[in-house]
C-alpha cells in the first residue's frame, strides 16, 4: 500500500464566497477541538443548558425548547416535520425556490397531503397570497422558508404569524441560509417551529440544527405516541395520536434528553455542541443587531461593486437576502469557465446554481465569518480580472470604486 495517498489531511486554501458552506470562524474551530466528556458529565449537561439559552436569544423566543437537533439543516427540518406532522395531515407551501420544494418532499415522506403555491423565481408571496391559499385549503400547518439561497430572495414572514392564528395553523420556517443575517423574530412572529444550521451567518461547519419549538408545538408533538411501551416514561408517551416514524427525528424523545430528565436517547454530537455553542456566543458578543447590519453592509456593498463592474443583479432587490447576491452571467461568457478560474488562480470560490437558473446566475455570499470588507474587496477585483481575461470589459477598478464608496457612505467618509 502507498501510504503516501494518506497524507494527514491538509485541505488547500479557499476563501469561500458561495450560498455556504463558509469559511468557519477561527474560534469555532478551536472549540471544536476541546476534548470531549461524558454525555451526562454535569460540565456537559451544563453546556448544553447554556447552549439553550444562548439560542433563545438569536431566535429571540422564551421557548423552552430550544436545542440542536444533530445533523445537518435538513436534519432539523426532518424532525420538525416528522414530529409535527401527521399521516393525511393537510400541509401547505409557498414554493419560491428549491427549497420550498425540499420541504414538500420531506413532508410528503411525511405522508402529508402537501399543496403548495408559487410565485415566479426571483420573488417572494405578498401575505395576501398566502392568506387567501390558507383559508382555500384549511391547512394544519404552512410550511416556509426565509431565505432561499437557490434564489436569493428573503420571504418577508412579520405579518404571517397572525394570519397562521387566525386560521390555527401552525407555522414552521426554515431559517437555515437567512438566520443571523437577516431579522428573524420567532415570538413577535408568532413561529411555532424554527430550524437553523451553523455553516450559513453563523460562521460554523455544517453538521448542527439548532431549533427552536413553541409551546402549541410542544404540545402537539407531546400528543403523538411513542412505539416501544418499555420505554414509556415521559409525558408525550402517552400520546393518542399516530406515531412518529421515526426514533432519531422524535422531538418527543430529544425534548426529554434535553429537558431534565435527562432520558437517554443518542450520544450528543460533543464537538458539535461546542462548535454550536461557540457560534452563538461568537454571535451574541458582536450584538445580533449589529450582525445583521454587517451583513447588511457588506451585502450592499458587493452589489455596488458588481454594478460599478456592469453587471446585473438578479431578482427582485426590494427582497433580496442581505448574505446572498445573485449575479446574471453576460452573455458569451461562460460561468463555469469563470468559477474555475477563480478557484484556480485566486482560491476562491462563489456559487453556481440550480433548476431554472442554471448557468444563468452566479451566487456570491457574504456571511458568517466572511461577511467582511476584505473578503468582498478580494472577490470583486478577482471576478473583474477573471471577467476581463475572458472577454468581458469592464471599466478597470470600478468595482472597487464602486465598494469603497458604499463603505465610505456607512462610515460617514466624504472624499
Ligand atoms: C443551505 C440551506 C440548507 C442546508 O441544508 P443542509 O442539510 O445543511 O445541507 C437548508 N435550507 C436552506 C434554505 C438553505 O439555504
């Protein structure tokens, strides 16, 4: 054998400015590489309670139950759905991207009878819409998602709590892309259930869903049966409704290791609540509000810089994400001949797309621990080089003109 294929892992150097993942936060990564402890070591379980709280205060809820599920994004969305929903229960979702369509699916696994609603790529439902779609359908539950990386667009969800009320919906988002970049008010917006990931604004790996479930949520996982008798203990075992299918995904059972019962389920992921933790305090010591303002900055001024360059943002701009930028390829140029050139002469990175917008659009993301002024200067003046060598002028250095003057404005800089 040649060992030599088996180097010690030694990954190149990227700066990576696509839909996520992101470059981590060093301090992340220092966190995760804390040795581990016994999963009911009071150090642990204190972690874990002080992990809680500190998501309470990015989903800016007093749910108690607020946790990680462990897993990727779509870890957390699979649990909450799988949790909440029925077989036959009636879901309904506003589709405005590809992840709308992942949540049908999921929910359709589910066993749901899943309606769904669009809009054109590249915009976002007026609550009207949806309003009207609820009290046409009656469903129990209206599935969202804030922001949709496939297309950049942030659906505004204030007014959608009270409408979901009115009707008695219960009304779940995935906040996975849009979460610490953008305002998210689980309480004053009424959201029975949201799922999150680190590897978006949160500046972490991929592999953690912090979640967090109201109370009319609570209940109406509590109401669902659990499959094993012999391990009835808790109070959601004792359920009238059909079973979860699932033992990984049963919120019932994660609620009752995270509560403090303390009840046996799987081996928290260690490193990963370390890394989770540290993001929202990371988060927390820069103030959310001032977080989401960074990526507010930092997104605006990457659209400045890709105008001053001539290029055309994509969709709807009153909506856009402040963390995801959509950029129109020109014409003649080819996007994966852009993308690779990027990569391989300046180690960067940015995002291609999916569906209807393949090879049309480019994504840049500003977020997490890369939604800084070094970042975006670096992007824009190598896509202008890249762009230029292959064929599209632009105006040298206007791009970074362009940048600085945004940043120049948000400092209060005349020149
Ligand atoms: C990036 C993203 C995810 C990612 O899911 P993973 O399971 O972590 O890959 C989920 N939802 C949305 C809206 C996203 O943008």
């Amino acid at each position: 054998m040649n060992n030599d294929l088996y180097a010690q892992i030694n990954p190149p150097h990227r700066l990576l400015m696509g839909p996520g993942p992101i470059n981590a936060d060093p301090r992340v990564l220092r966190a995760m590489a804390c040795q581990l402890i016994g999963q009911y070591d009071p150090a642990m379980t204190e972690y874990m309670n002080q992990t809680m709280a500190l998501y309470r205060q990015l989903f800016r809820t007093e749910n108690r139950w607020t946790m990680l599920v462990d897993g990727t994004s779509r870890a957390g969305i699979e649990a909450i759905l799988l949790s909440a929903i029925r077989p036959g229960d009636r879901v309904l979702v506003p589709v405005f991207g590809r992840f709308g369509h992942l949540l049908c699916e999921i929910a359709r696994r589910c066993r749901a009878d899943v309606h769904t609603i669009e809009v054109p790529w590249g915009e976002v439902f007026t609550p009207d819409k949806i309003e009207y779609a609820i009290q046409r359908l009656r469903p129990r539950a209206l599935l969202t998602v804030q922001g949709d990386t496939s297309t950049t667009m942030l659906q505004p969800l204030a007014e959608l709590g009270d409408i979901c009320r009115r009707h008695d919906v219960l009304f779940y988002t995935d906040a996975t892309a849009s979460f610490g970049g953008n305002a998210l008010e689980t309480d004053a917006w009424g959201l029975d259930a949201v799922s999150a990931g680190l590897q978006k604004c949160l500046g972490g790996p991929s592999g953690s869903a912090p979640i967090t479930l109201s109370p009319k949520m609570e209940a109406a996982i509590r109401r669902r049966r659990c499959v094993e008798q012999g391990i009835r203990t808790a109070e959601h075992r004792d359920g009238e409704e059909e079973m979860i299918y699932s033992n990984y995904f049963d919120l019932g059972m994660v609620m009752d290791y995270w509560g403090p019962e303390r009840l046996n389920h799987h081996t928290e992921a260690t490193s990963m609540l370390f890394a989770a933790r540290e993001c929202a305090r990371v988060m927390l010591e820069e103030g959310l509000d001032k977080g989401i303002a960074r990526h507010a900055l930092h997104g605006e001024a990457l659209v400045a810089g890709l105008e001053g360059m001539g290029l055309r943002i994509y969709g709807d701009k009153q909506h856009k994400m402040n963390n995801v930028t959509g950029v129109v390829i020109p014409e003649g140029i080819q996007g994966e001949q852009i993308r690779h050139c990027l990569l391989n002469d300046f180690a960067i990175e940015i995002g291609t797309s999916f569906g209807p917008l393949q090879g049309k659009i480019w994504r840049i993301g500003t977020m997490g621990y890369n939604a800084r002024k070094d970042c975006v200067m670096q992007t824009l003046s190598a896509l202008e080089a890249v762009l230029n060598r292959h064929g599209f002028r632009t105006v040298q250095g206007a791009a970074l003109q362009a940048a600085w003057d945004r940043y120049d404005a948000s400092a209060g800089v005349t020149r």
